[in-house]
C-alpha cells in the first residue's frame, strides 16, 4: 500500500494502472481494445510521467538544484497567495474550511468513480492528493509548521518530485464531487483539487494547454475556444440553416444580434463544429414554439464555454464578463444556456456574485425552455418516433451542482417510449469521465487514462442500462445535454467499439425533440453517423 | 490550586479559541457560490431527487427558496444519527456513533450538574438521577467509541494509511477522559460533586482522589486543545453546510451582493503568471475586465 508520503519519492512511478474493474463481456476482452499509446524514450526522458505513467500536462521536470530551488519557492509564492484574501476571494473561505476540517474517516472515498475503477488504487483515492496538499500547507505555510508536521508525523519532503506528481494527480479528478456530497463534514476534495490547479496556473504559469492556450486565451481572443471569429461562427451556423432546409424543408435563417430579442440562445460553439445537428435542432425547436430569440456575434457571446471554472479564477471571470456584457448590448430578456453542462454552472452559478447590476442579466436552462415548449403543447410530437431504448446522462455541472434534474426527464417521458434511468442517477450519477476539461484533454498517453480509468464507470452504467437488449442490432440512444459529455462520449464509445459491440449512440436531447416532430417528415437522428 | 488555575485557563482558551476561530471564518470575503445538490431548501417534492429553483422557467421572478427546517432535519439527522458515516462507510458508524454520543451524553451532563450547582437543586431528584446515570453512561459509550475507533484506524486498510500521530493522539486523550471519568466515580465524588466543588468552593479540590484530579486535567487540556483542531467540525459545519453547500442564494435576490462584490474588485492580485499580474500588483476589476489575457505567453 502506498503510503502519503511516497509522493515525494524521487524515483520511479508511483503507481500503474493494471487492477481495473472489470467490464462485462464482450468489453472485458482487453485484447479487442486498441493498444496503449507508447511514449517515445525521447519523450519520456523530457516529461514527468512518475505518478501513473501517463501525462495529462507534459510537465518538465527541473534538471538543476537551482532550477528546482526555483520551481519549489515559485509553488510557496503561490501557496502564500492562494491562501490570501487579496489574490482568492474568490474561493478563500470553502478552501479553508476544506483544509482545516477533514477528519480523515474516509467516508468519502468509495463515492469516486475514479478510485472505484481503478480497483481502489491508492493514488487515485479522493483524499490522497488532498491530504498530501493539506500536509504541505500545513508545514510550510502555518507557523511553527514544520515542528509541528514533524511531530504528528505528517510532514513531506517538498521536491520536485512532490509538486509534479501532485500537480499531475490534480488531473487525475473530473471534479465531480460525488466525494464531496459524502463527506459528514463538508469538506470538499474536488475544490482542493481545483484550488491546486489554479494555483499552478496562476502563480507558475502550469496548464494543460488544451484548456489555456487553445482554450480560455484561444477564446478571449477570438471569441470562442474553438478558434471561430465572429465572421467564422455567421458562416457555418448559415451553412447550419442551409443544411435544415436540405434535411426538413423548413427555412430557417438564424437571427444574429437582435436587439431586444427576449432570448440570447449562447451555444457551446463546439456544437456547431462537432455535434451540428444539435444548434440545428435548437432552431427547429424555438421557431417552430414562436420563441424571440437571437444568437449573438460579440466576442464570447456565441461560445458559453468558460474553461477557467476548471483552473483558474482570471481567465474565468474574464469570460464570465465577456458573455454578460453581449447580453447586455443585445438588452435581452433572459439568455439561455444551450446544451452544455460547465456553461450552465460557469455562467448561472459560479458567475453569479461577479456580475451585478445591469451585467446580472438573468440565466436560464435550454433544459427547462425546452421543457416548457414541449409541456406546453406548442409542438406536434409523436413518441413512436423515438420508439428505441433511450437512458439519461446526467451531466455533474447541470444536475449535482445545480439541481437541474426533472425538467430533461419531463420530456423525455413524455416523447421516448423506452427511456430507462442508469443506476444511480439524478444528483448521485457518475460523471462520464470527461469531466472538467479531460474530455478535450488527450496529449500525450492522456487519453487512454481517460478511456481505461476515468469513464470507466459510466460505461459499466449506460451497458447496464441496456442490460436487456444488448444486441448491436437494437439502436439504443444515450441522451447525453452536454458537449463536454458528447465528447467524452465520442471517444470513450470509439475506443470500446461501443456501436459495433452494442449500437449504442450518443447525443443531445433537441435533437429527440426534433425527432419526434410530427411535422417532419424523414427521422433527423441519424444512426449511420455514429 | 494549579488544577484550579489550569482549568480557568482552559476554559478560557476553549471559549477566545473558538471565537477567534469563528469570527476569523466571519470576516473572510464573500466566496463565489460553490453550492452541491441535493439541498434541503425549496419545496418537499423537490428536495426528494435534489432539484432546484434552476428547474423554474423565469425562476429570478419566483420567490427564493427557504428552508431552516430542512437544513435543521438535515443537520439533526447528521449530527445525531451520523448518516453520512451510515450511508458511506458502515463499518466505521458503530465506534464513530458511540463516541459522538459519548460526548454529547458528557456535555449534557455536565450541563445538569452545573445547573444543579447554581441552582442549589439538591432536592431536585431527577436532575440529580440524570447526572448519575448520564455520567457513566457518557463514559461508558465513550471509551466503547474510542478504543473502537483507535482499534480500527490501526487495522481498517480504508483507514490504516491515514491514521497518523495526531489521530492516534485525539482518540487517546478522548478515552483517557473517558476512561479517567468512569474511574472517578470510585472516588465518591460523582460528576455533580465534582463540579458543585468546582463552582463553590475550589479550594477543597485538593480533597479529592487523584483519578478525579487527573480526570479534571486531561478534560481541562482537552478544552483547551479542542480549538485548533479538525474537532472544530462540530461547529463549523454551520459554514461547510449552510454557508457553502447550501448556500444557493442568487445575488439577483441580494441587495447587498453589488456592495460586496466592489470590495472585493478593489482587492489587488498579485499572481506572478504571464496572464495575470507578471508587471505587478493589478486590482480585480482589472483583471476582470481585461479581454485578452495579460499576453499568452506561458512560463
């Protein structure tokens, strides 16, 4: 068993991923799987692998006694900061009261997708890497510290080896805090995790660069994480209307920039890249209820993406302001989150307390505007249409941390026929693996970690979902409302051959609605484009 | 007489330490809201999956949740059921059950046999009945949850790995209460006489066995030990729970929100990354409204 301590080992790896929990068949083939990802010697020489042998960051480990003086004093700078109110307001209280208030009983650690999958590694358990972070402020930012820590046997070396493995074991938690809903104190293993991330990123300039580079600062630049200028996203939602008129015959032309409209519909704007038919949906669906509606070409006001709700507090309410502040030139009633879980809890949650007066235009769902327009009648639907097995993710941002669970099940009863619920479900589900930021996330060997360990679990749910009709000649739908979700769906149900072992197919819930839609006449969900 | 002194002190460090503890959580800045479902605020129906306000169309126009009684049921079933303990870790809710009670029988007796003392309430029967079955029963149970407890952080491989010194040392020290408290009772003096002596006439502490004196130490340390340790939970759920947890209040509903939020966009930042404060100190307001990032380019 490994013990705390061991992390500041400054030889060999922490631990490998070989006791997973097993699948059932056909998926507990290992054979059938595509072969792990081997990192090259050269790489492997220049990144830090020592935790799990897997790199969510391509950190560098510091090759000189002064280059790793240097890295350890930047990590104390940011710790002395991270625990000031100045530099975290933000989320100085809840760490606090997560660091002082653990009294390590462990009730939460079988609550963890993660650590469960993995056959109860220890490294991946939810309170390691707290505890580890716990020890290091307690030694090295209290008073008396180190005395203190060396008689309660808790201290830590703090090396190079420490802070590498600890910053790559804080990507190792989807943050999706079934642990934090287990602890009999309140304490929060997922916000420590964070808080860990953000200071890296904050202070020491350490982030994965999906979620920076290409992410936050991609879209504060260009308005959107996908890299879509203004210009770009007009373009291809036009292409979208196009493509509704092909498929439905109905003419659509999105509006743009409407004043005064009473709906700002804000995408995740991967949608209109990855997953089309979804943006697509949402616009049958609102013009066919009569809804006033605009999306809005202003930078970050057509991509609800905030990445910095993963790891770091500027970039997070940089573009935070940046949504609120297109709302508030279009002066619309309400916006809209479209299908996207970390959107709905950055903008209608987290943001909230950043923006007041005229910024704090109201948030809604797209889960409970659509609820309301299929509830209301306003629609022809013919459930027969949907007559296949369908279950429900849940995303963790839209349904455990903000308590959005009936309204996307209200319609689902109401228009599919076979829906089924996962075991467990609602605000106790299991995050689909790909959870805050890990669903883009597949650098290095990143990506088979995600398959193999992280969405393990939620696998094991949606097969037994469809335990009585396994066959891949019965097409089963998974609803998945959230972008983050699809993409880790994408690539989780690739990797296990998911459609050809079970036909088994991912996506939105607009598009159930539209399939449903008595007006139209061919079925829009598509199976041949699994 | 130094028993005398060492127990003033510790009550008055139990009571400064918690306070400081508390009004140090007080004055901390407003967080953002970190709120995690299931809450029990909001209507009955809704509570039973975990649902919100958020599942209302319009819901900024609805009134806000309210919910004392809930979270109060919540917290009842928690503190003295243990249920989360119960829902997630079985094998431990025995031992953690019997010392939490333990504790909770000590204090209430405690608090009888003060109440006894001032009120001079000799010829109150049951108030003395209950001082002299609840006091070793609260040590009874103790000592039970106690060397359960040390026995299964030092076996249990759930807890095994973190077990450390300071563990060991809390549970230790809360069964030599215990087990100091049910000795005590060989020397005559009973938890009442213990404290009657205490409030009325210390001098004659000295009269005492030394397993009530020792017994009297070990509660008078533990008092004052008790503020600077995770121990504090018994109390500062109120902030993990209903400050935080449950804390799902919009500020579209809170008149103070803007005020509150100008203070803090006032705070200076300093991180050190190229994105944010690498040129130096810069306010929040600043960083909040700067649209590009402070350069891209990463350490």
């Amino acid at each position: 068993m490994r013990k705390i301590g061991d992390i500041a080992s400054q030889t060999g790896q922490l631990t490998e991923v070989h006791n997973l929990v097993p699948l059932p068949p056909p998926y507990d083939r290992v054979e059938d799987l595509p072969a792990r990802k081997e990192l090259k010697p050269e790489v492997l020489d220049r990144i830090d692998t020592s935790l799990d042998g897997f790199s969510a960051l391509g950190l560098s480990r510091p090759q000189t006694p002064e280059e790793e003086r240097k890295f350890i004093d930047r990590f104390l700078s940011g710790l002395e900061k991270l625990l000031s109110a100045d530099n975290n307001w933000t989320f100085l209280e809840p760490l606090n009261l997560s660091l002082d208030h653990c009294a390590r009983c462990q009730s939460c650690v079988e609550a963890c997708p993660i650590y469960t999958a993995s056959g109860h590694d220890e490294v991946y358990r939810p309170t390691f890497r707290s505890e580890v972070f716990r020890r290091l402020v307690n030694q090295y930012h209290k008073s008396g510290g180190r005395a203190l820590a060396w008689l309660k046997g808790e201290d830590i070396e703090l090396n190079a080896a420490t802070l590498c493995r600890l910053l790559e074991s804080a990507y190792r938690c989807t943050l999706c805090r079934r642990c934090a809903q287990a602890c009999p104190m309140g304490v929060d293993n997922a916000l420590l995790t964070r808080e860990i991330r953000k200071l890296f990123s904050m202070e020491m300039g350490i982030a994965p660069k999906e979620i920076h580079d290409k992410g936050s600062m991609l879209q504060l630049r260009t308005g959107s994480s996908t890299g879509m200028n203004a210009r770009a996203v007009r373009d291809n939602v036009a292409f979208l209307d196009e493509e509704i008129r092909d498929q439905t015959g109905l003419t659509i032309e999105t509006p743009w920039d409407k004043e005064g409209a009473d709906v700002l519909l804000i995408h995740n704007a991967g949608e209109v890249l990855a997953w089309p038919e979804n943006p697509m949906a949402f616009a049958i669906i609102l013009e066919a209820a009569g809804i006033s509606w605009t999306m809005s070409s202003d930078l970050a006001g057509y991509d609800s993406v905030n990445y910095g709700l993963w790891y770091d507090d500027a970039q997070f309410a940089r573009v935070a302001v940046r949504q609120a502040e297109a709302a508030r030139k279009l002066k619309v009633k309400k916006i809209v989150l479209g299908e996207c879980g970390h959107g709905h809890k950055a903008s209608m949650v987290t943001a909230d307390r950043l923006l007041c007066g005229d910024l704090n235009v109201p948030r809604e769902s797209a889960l409970v505007l659509l609820r309301d327009i299929v509830m209301s009648g306003r629609l022809a639907l013919d459930p027969s249409r949907n007559d296949f097995p369908v279950t429900l993710h849940d995303p963790c941002n839209m349904v455990r941390m903000m308590g959005i669970v009936e309204p996307q099940r209200e319609i689902l009863r109401k228009i599919c026929p076979q829906f089924r619920e996962m075991t467990p479900h609602g605000v106790d589900n299991y995050c689909c693996g790909g959870g805050s930021g890990f669903a883009i996330m597949s650098g290095y060997n990143f990506a088979d970690w995600r398959f193999s360990v992280a969405g393990r679990m939620k696998l094991k749910q949606i097969l037994n979902a469809f335990a009585d009709c396994p066959s891949p000649a019965v097409k089963k739908y998974v609803c998945a409302p959230c972008s983050n979700c699809k993409g880790q769906f994408r690539d989780l149900f690739q990797y296990y051959g998911v459609w050809e072992k079970s036909g088994i197919l991912y996506g939105g819930l607009a598009e159930l609605i539209v399939n449903a839609m008595a007006d139209i006449s061919q079925p829009y969900i598509k199976w041949e484009f699994h | 007489m130094l028993l005398i002194i060492l127990i003033s002190v510790a009550v008055i460090v139990f009571f400064a330490g918690n306070a400081v503890r508390i009004v140090h959580f007080l004055r901390m800045p407003t967080p953002l809201r970190w709120e995690l479902y299931p809450i029990p605020k909001g209507p009955r129906a809704r509570q039973r999956y975990g649902g919100s306000y958020f599942e209302q169309s319009d819901w900024w126009t609805k009134s806000p949740d309210t919910g004392r009684t809930g979270e109060l049921a919540f917290m009842a079933k928690e503190v003295f059921l243990l249920r989360s303990v119960w829902e997630n870790f079985r094998g431990l809710w025995l031992w953690s059950w019997l010392l939490h009670w333990g504790l909770y029988f000590y204090l209430l007796t405690t608090v009888l046999a003060v109440l006894a003392a001032v009120l001079r309430a000799g010829s109150f029967r049951l108030l003395h009945l209950a001082v002299l079955y609840g006091f070793p029963l609260a040590c009874s149970l103790g000592v039970a949850g106690s060397l359960g407890l040390l026995v299964m952080r030092s076996l249990h491989p759930r807890l095994r790995g973190y077990t450390t010194r300071s563990s060991v040392f809390n549970l230790t020290l809360l069964g030599a209460v215990f087990v100091t408290g049910l000795l005590s009772l060989s020397d005559g003096a009973g938890l009442d006489g213990l404290v009657r002596v205490l409030l009325r006439s210390p001098a004659s502490l000295g009269h005492y066995g030394k397993i009530s004196q020792a017994h009297l130490a070990l509660v008078a340390f533990f008092l004052a030990y008790f503020p600077f340790t995770h121990m504090t939970h018994a109390y500062m759920k109120y902030f993990t729970w209903h400050g935080v947890r449950w804390n799902d209040s919009p500020a579209i509903h809170d008149p103070r929100a803007a005020k509150r939020l100008a203070a803090s966009l006032q705070r200076e930042a300093t991180w050190a990354a190229a994105h944010i404060a690498a040129g130096g100190p810069v306010k929040w307001s600043e960083v909040a409204s700067d649209p590009g990032g402070r350069g891209a380019g990463r350490a």
